[in-house]
C-alpha cells in the first residue's frame, strides 16, 4: 500500500475488537489481540455479556457497512455509525477499527447516503458525533442519535414471559448551534425568543407564519435558515 503524509488507516486505533492488548504491527499501526469483548453489552440480569446478535435491534444507524470519506486523509473505507457506543467503525483489510476520536477525523461523510456525522463539543453528556442537518455561517443545526440498550427480563412466574434484550433508537435530540454556544432541543417560540430578545418582533412573525414544530427537523431547519438570514 503507498504511503501517505496523514493515514486513518496507520496511526493508533482502537479495535472494536478490544479496548486493550495490542501489539505494534509492523506498518506502525495497531492490531488487536483478543477478540472476547466484539460487540458485546453487559447485561447484569442475564449475569453475562451478550452479543448484538443476541440483542434484539441493532446498536447501528444504517444496516451495514457505507463508504465514508473522513477529514484528514484522502483514503475512504467501509464505515457505520454506533449510535450506541457513540463510535464510528470502519473496515479495513477485513477487520473492523473504531475510528479514533481525533480533531483530525472529527468530519466523517457517507457518500451513497449523505450523511455527515461531525464530533461537537456541546459542553454535556451527549458530547460526541452529530449528524449536520445545516451549518451556516453564524447558525447551524446538529442532531444526536442515541441508542438504549434494555436487559432482558426473565419472567416472574410460569403465567408470564420472559423479555429479550433489545436496542431502542431513543427519539434525536436536535441542537442549533449560535455564536454563543448551543441551544439544546429546543421546547418552543417563548424559549428560542429568549436567546434573541433583539429578533423578538421578526421571530414572532415567522413563527405566526410557519407553525413550526420544535421536534420536525425540517421545521428547525427553516428557524435556523431565518435566524442566519435576520
């Protein structure tokens, strides 16, 4: 394989394979050892680890594995977001990475969907990747995917049945990025008012206007649109 200057493919990566024991391979990368924890969620009512296949649902955003491009290389690989473990996987020489979670790979692309999954620093504990609805140039608008895991139940008696382990894509949590910081999920007119008493008069029309809806992402779409515009 040619070298070049910056490679997500040959820098330190942490394996989905393992979270720990590698060994330095020879092309200066990092290879995992020990394969127990693949995709495995702990579930102390099962009292072991189960795997996703194990797991009703899935961890993932997309089924399978889409060609992604990733800032700070010109290289592109199989990858797919872990809206559960929030972590981007890629393929590469048929073994599955996790993509470090480096400024330098902070933009990842999907070309077949259009997707874009950016890391953000949202100052909470859904810091981490973000899918880019809009990124103007003062204002933009990011959503959070986030995946629950639910354990298994065993049933209580021979009248009722046991529950399976299952994966819950939770309902997006929308953000509008400002000059000032970030606007999580915004509730309705009175709060988004809040933040910009000085656009009170023409938020109020564009509200009366458009009927928005502050959990339709193409609603927020246009409210952000108008903030950058105003």
């Amino acid at each position: 394989m040619k070298k070049i200057s910056i490679s997500i493919f040959f820098i330190i990566f942490a394996s989905v394979s393992a979270q720990a024991n590698f060994s330095l391979a020879n092309n200066g990368g990092f290879l995992p050892q020990d394969n127990t924890i693949l995709n495995k969620v702990n579930s102390p009512n099962a009292g072991k680890n189960l795997s996703y296949s194990d797991i009703q649902g899935t961890p993932y955003f997309t089924k399978g594995f889409n060609v992604a491009k990733f800032s700070g290389t010109h290289e592109t690989a199989p990858a797919r977001y872990n809206s559960y473990n929030d972590e981007v996987e890629f393929m590469k020489d048929e073994k599955t990475f996790v993509l470090p979670k480096d400024d330098k790979f902070s933009t990842i692309f999907f070309t077949n969907t259009k997707d874009k999954l950016v890391r953000l620093n949202t100052d909470d504990d859904l810091s981490g990747y973000f899918f880019e609805i809009l990124d103007t140039n003062n204002f933009g608008l990011y959503k959070k995917v986030k995946t629950k895991f639910i354990d298994a139940v065993v049933a209580a008696n021979s009248y009722a049945t046991d529950r399976p382990a299952s994966f819950k894509t939770l309902d997006p949590i929308f953000y509008i990025k400002t000059e000032n910081g970030f606007i999580k999920n915004p509730k309705n007119q009175k709060e988004i008012i809040s933040y910009f008493p000085e656009k009170k008069e023409s938020l109020n029309i564009f509200f009366k206007e458009n009927k928005t809806k502050f959990d339709k992402e193409e609603d927020l779409k246009k409210l952000v649109i108008f903030l950058n515009k105003d």
